[in-house]
C-alpha cells in the first residue's frame, strides 16, 4: 500500500513538473497587425500570440492602460462607395486641381504643389479634376483658412496635411477625404482616408537619402536595441533578459547604454518606439536606418497602411509587457531579421525618402480605388520596385513586367523585335536588316523612319515582317510605344550600327536571364568631377561601365511606357535639344528603377570603324552633353547610375579547344 503511495506521488510530482515548463518556455510569437484591407477598422493589432502570453502574465497582473477620454465613433457613415463620385473619374482617369493658397506658402507646402505639378494627375481646370485637393487647412499664422465655394459638402475633395494637427476651430469635413500625417486609430477612416508618414520640416522635394543599412545581418558590435527619446534622439542598449528599457517601473539595470542626438539615425537591430503619436517621426528614422520598427501599441495608424503589408517591415508589441518582448526579439531568427531590414530599405526608398514620393504614392492610392479590380496586386505594392514604377495602365498583372520572373520562377519566352532608328539622311540599312533577319529570335523588323528624305518605296525580302513606321523626327520618339511591337523584348537599332548575326543571338540569350536589365555592346563610365564639381563621363574603353548606348541595346518594352508617361517632360525634351543626351536618360531611367548596373557582351572590333552617330568618339561634340548628365541627376534627385566590372561571354569564349564545339564562333573572329 505505501509502496502504491509512493508511486502515485511521483508521478503526480513529474506531471505538474512538465505542466510548469510546457507553460513557463513556449515559444513567444510577437503580434504583428492584420493585414489591411479596405473598408475594414483597423485600430488595435491582432495578437497572434494571446494564449501563450498568459504563460508571463494573467490579464488581472497586467498594468491597466491610461484613463482615454470619450470619443467619437471610429470613422463615421462616410466610405469609398457613399461619399465618391467615381463617375467623374471614368474618362479622363485621376485629374487633380489644387485650390490655390492665399498669401505666402510654407517650404512643405511649396514642395507638395511641385510634386503635384511634376505628377502625370495635374489638372488646371476644376471642372476637368476627379479630386478637388485642399492643402492643410491651417495658415501659416495659425488661422484656419475658409472653404472654397465648390466644397458641396467635401465631396470629391481631399484635404491635405503633412502635420498631425489641424486648426483648433471646429471644421464639418463631411464627405472630403483626409491624408492625414499619423492620424489617431479612433478617427481614421479605413478605405477613404489615406494615413501618411510624419515627415520632418528638411524632407527633400525629390530623390532623397539612401537607406543607411551598412550591413545585411545583425553584427556582434551593433546594439541589439534603440529606444525613441521623447525629445528626440535614440538611446542605445544590449539588455539582457531582464532588462526592461522603456517601462519606468523597472528597477532592474537597464545595461550599457548610449544616447543619439535627435539627428543621429539609429545603429541598431530593433527600434523601440512608443505608441503615442510624437514619435511617429521616429518611425521614419527607423526605416532610412535600416532598424526593424518595434512598435509599443500604437495608437496612430501605419502610413499607407491600406496597400503596405507591414508585417513585412516592423513589428507591433505590446507595451505592457517589456521582458517578454525583448526575450522575443533576442531568440528571432537571423533569416527573418535580414529579410525585415531588407523591407525596411525598399520600403523608405520607393514611398517615403521624399515629399515627391509621398505624395504620389497617396494619388496612386486613391487611383487604385478608382480602377478598382483593375488596380495595383499586393505584390506589386509590397515588392521591388514599387507600384509607382508599375503602371496600371499597362498592365496588373505582375507576369508581364520585367521584374519580377526571379520570383515567379520563370524567364521570358519568344523573341524579340528590332527597332531600327533611322534619323540622318543616307542610304537605308540593307546589310544591318539582313544580319538581324537572319536571327533565330528575331520576330520582326521596325524601321522607325524620323529622317526629312522619305523612305525608299521598296526594302529587301527578310523572313520576317518588315514594316516602316513614320517618326516625328524627335530622337525621343525612339522610345515611343509603338503599337507595332509585338514582343516584350525590343533590339534598339540605328541605320549605322554594325552587327553580326552571332552577336545578336548571344546578346538575346543574355537578355533572357536578365529581362530587368539593359544589355548593349558600346559603353561609357561616369565619374564626379573634383575640378568641375559635377559629373562627368568617358568614352575610353576602361575597366568599368555604367552605360551602355541604346545605338545597339536589348531591353523589356516597358522601359518605353516608363519613358513616355513616367518621366518628366523636360527630361525628354532635354533628350531631343542634345540626342546624345538620349542614351545617358535611358540609362538612368533603367538604373533608377533596378538599381542595378547594364550587362556588357562582346562586340566585334571589325565594327569599331563603322560606329553609329550615338558613338562614344561623338560625345565631346555637343556642348548641351556636356551638362545634361548634370541636370538629370538634378531632375531625378540622385545619381542613379550604379557601374559594372563584369562583362559576359558565351561559355568556351576563346577556350583551347576546337571551333567546331563552340556555338557563337564567330564572336571570335578578329
């Protein structure tokens, strides 16, 4: 009997022990928010993690939250379908008239009109505008500016304010839209306001500052954590489990420690920034730095929160329980830490670095309302490059841009259309239409004909289609997209380039494993300048690139529709004053939106003498090419142009070893 006893005392003994430590180490999970979707409250985050935390504290232990003063119902009746006429969008898309400001404007305000002006949205006319836009109602001295006349009750308006605050008199906003600067969660209007980012008084109008992520994965010397100070500034640590770094309750050591001034950006792995709206701006900081956000229960709503998945690039915890979150952030794996900082970079360089970004990422949010269906997927918002350099126009559906088949898995299929430029007078190109033609993967021959002489009446027999297409005698038309192309893949051609069937067919190869990516035979480098203060370029042949000229160049068709309805008129006009200007401009839309540098393969030296007008012996000619490199890199905030040390050849490229095994033997040729 007492040996029975024994027995069923041990073993009640290990089973409460295995109790204990099933509930004492589960995993901790942070919460992260739901994923937005329109028309649905936001507000207060999903925890993931609600059973397991009752393992470190029971909801009766917890401290409770601040006494919040009685608010209003969370939106009001007002939604995308009751208080917008869609119908005044329909034919002309997304027209934006902005009311002019009375007296003197801001440096912010001045820079929103600039980005509206330089958006494809701006309408001069009211009455031809889908949106009224209403900057900030508050004035510069701090009185509130009155309502236009055309208001009828804010319908189809959009009142716009960088700044969490309105003016203190009372304002109906009735049925206009708010973009609002870290609007409070309790207000905000899922699916018909738009959340933005609390940008600094010094946010640059265009191009902005490069994302400061040094390294790619948590370094043993960087801090585990920064905290936001509420005057600014970062305060660093590397606490241990029992630190508690931001309750003031805690006694505990809070470790070593290191504070930032306010316009030092954060050297850490995880942000701690509390939830009251304050330190919103930190949460920009956060993102340039490369410093994955650890958001203390917010209480204002993420910026554009109704397109990004912000799962991807920050994390929302729970304030109230300060050990449990850094215990978690401690045992995070290092793959999810380096693919949430990498998110962090993407995400400042394509929204928010600059005003310009900011705001036409708003417009294109409220456009994507408008297509509705036909709208921007997820994965174009939430992947490289961003859904303001993917255009609905041309497509939605992420297989028909160049990049994305890396994830997809797959490479472009088909072949490729020629594209040949004739703008000088001279004899047609028979022999360079003959060499093309004779590609397997060539599907057809343009012959885009901008000179005064007309086109000679008949043209040689290809096996091809071969067809004329009459230009407007700009050197930008070149870029047009023309209807006629029917490939995805586009061989840019003059009427003087040279070359040979072989160089074509590897050059189509190489394009293939990289459709993002420019691939060209002629090449220049930019370098700055010291003695001039400003960039330059050459044309000597060196061991680094970063141009390759479109005089002979393969590239996605695409490219042609960012050209033509992306870029800004005086970029392309710039483009025809100095046609050598053209090259340069291509290259650096195609680097702005990659970043990445072009692909070089090998060009023959027997077509060094037999180099188009567009060749780099040329450039020095032109005095307006002396300073239009300058003035893109103006015009696109930045110098996007990344250079390459690496040229591809075809496998076996003069190897010792017979010709009868290598493919492209004639590459070899001297």
């Amino acid at each position: 009997m007492q040996s029975w006893r024994r027995k069923s005392l041990w073993l009640a003994l290990s089973a409460s022990w295995l109790l204990v430590l099933l509930r004492v180490f589960p995993l901790l999970r942070l919460a992260v928010p739901a994923r937005p979707w329109a028309g649905a409250p936001q507000g207060w985050p999903r925890w993931l993690d609600a059973e397991l935390l009752q393992s470190f504290s029971q909801p009766g232990e917890l401290p409770e939250d601040d006494p919040q003063l009685p608010q209003a119902p969370r939106g009001g009746s007002c939604d995308w379908g009751a208080c917008f006429d869609v119908s005044k969008c329909r034919g002309g898309g997304l027209k934006v008239f902005v009311y002019p400001v009375a007296g003197p404007i801001s440096d912010t305000h001045r820079r929103i009109l600039a980005s509206i002006e330089s958006s494809r949205s701006r309408s001069v006319s009211p009455d031809e505008a889908c949106i009224l836009l209403l900057l900030s109602l508050e004035a510069p001295a701090g009185e509130c500016i009155p309502v236009p006349q055309q208001w009828n009750g804010g319908r189809n308006h959009l009142v716009l304010s960088l700044h969490p605050a309105f003016c203190t008199q009372t304002f109906q906003l009735g049925q206009a839209m708010v973009a609002k600067a870290s609007p409070m969660v309790d207000t905000f209007r899922p699916g018909f306001d738009v959340a933005l980012p609390l940008l600094p008084e010094a946010h640059p109008l265009r191009g902005g500052a490069p994302g400061r992520l040094g390294q790619h994965s948590p370094h043993p010397g960087v801090p585990l954590l920064a905290l936001a100070e509420e005057r600014g500034g970062w305060r660093t640590a590397v606490p241990d489990s029992s630190a508690c770094p931001w309750d003031g309750r805690c006694e505990q050591d809070r470790g070593p420690e290191q504070t930032h001034p306010g316009a030092t950006l954060p050297n850490a792995t995880f942000c701690l920034i509390p939830g009251h709206r304050p330190d919103a701006l930190h949460f920009l900081q956060a993102l340039q730095a490369g410093c994955i956000p650890v958001l203390l229960s917010p209480r204002w709503e993420l910026p554009f929160s109704e397109v990004i998945d912000w799962t991807k690039a920050a994390i929302v915890a729970d304030e109230r329980l300060p050990f449990q979150v850094v215990a978690a952030l401690q045992e995070m794996p290092p793959t999810r830490v380096l693919a949430l900082r990498q998110q962090t970079q993407f995400l400042w360089d394509a929204y928010f670095s600059s005003v310009e970004k900011v705001i036409h990422t708003t417009l294109e949010i409220i456009q994507d309302r408008i297509f509705g269906a036909s709208a921007h997927p997820s994965l174009l918002w939430n992947s490289p490059p961003g859904a303001l350099l993917a255009l609905p126009t041309f497509s939605t559906s992420p297989s028909d841009f160049p990049f994305y088949y890396l994830q997809r898995g797959s490479r472009p299929v088909g072949r490729f259309s020629a594209l040949i430029w004739v703008g000088a007078p001279g004899q047609p190109p028979l022999k360079l239409i003959q060499a093309v033609a004779g590609s397997q993967h060539c599907a057809q021959i343009l012959v885009l004909w901008s000179s005064e002489k007309p086109p000679p009446p008949r043209w040689p027999k290809t096996a091809v289609p071969l067809t004329v297409l009459e230009g407007q005698r700009k050197v930008s038309d070149r870029f047009f997209p023309h209807r006629a192309i029917s490939t995805d893949a586009i061989l840019s051609l003059d009427a003087q380039s040279s070359l040979t069937t072989s160089e074509v067919d590897f050059a189509f190869v190489v394009w293939q494993s990289f459709p993002e990516r420019m691939v060209g035979f002629l090449t220049l480098s930019h370098f700055w300048d010291e003695a001039r203060g400003g960039w330059g370029y050459t044309a000597e042949r060196a061991n680094e690139f970063s141009v390759v000229l479109t005089s002979a160049a393969l590239y996605h068709r695409y490219y042609h529709i960012l050209f033509t309805h992306y870029l800004p008129k005086a970029l392309r006009a710039l483009a025809d004053e100095a046609p050598t200007c053209v090259d340069i401009l291509m290259n650096f839309l195609v680097a702005a939106v990659t970043k990445l540098p072009p692909l070089k393969v090998p060009y023959g030296k027997q077509h060094l003498e037999a180099r188009p007008p567009l060749a780099p012996e040329g450039l020095e000619s032109q005095p307006p090419v002396q300073d239009c490199i300058n003035r893109m890199a103006v015009e696109f905030g930045y110098m996007p142009l990344v250079s390459s040390r690496l040229r591809l050849d075809p496998v076996l490229f003069k190897d010792p070893v017979s010709v009868l095994r290598k493919k492209y033997r004639s590459l070899e040729k001297p």
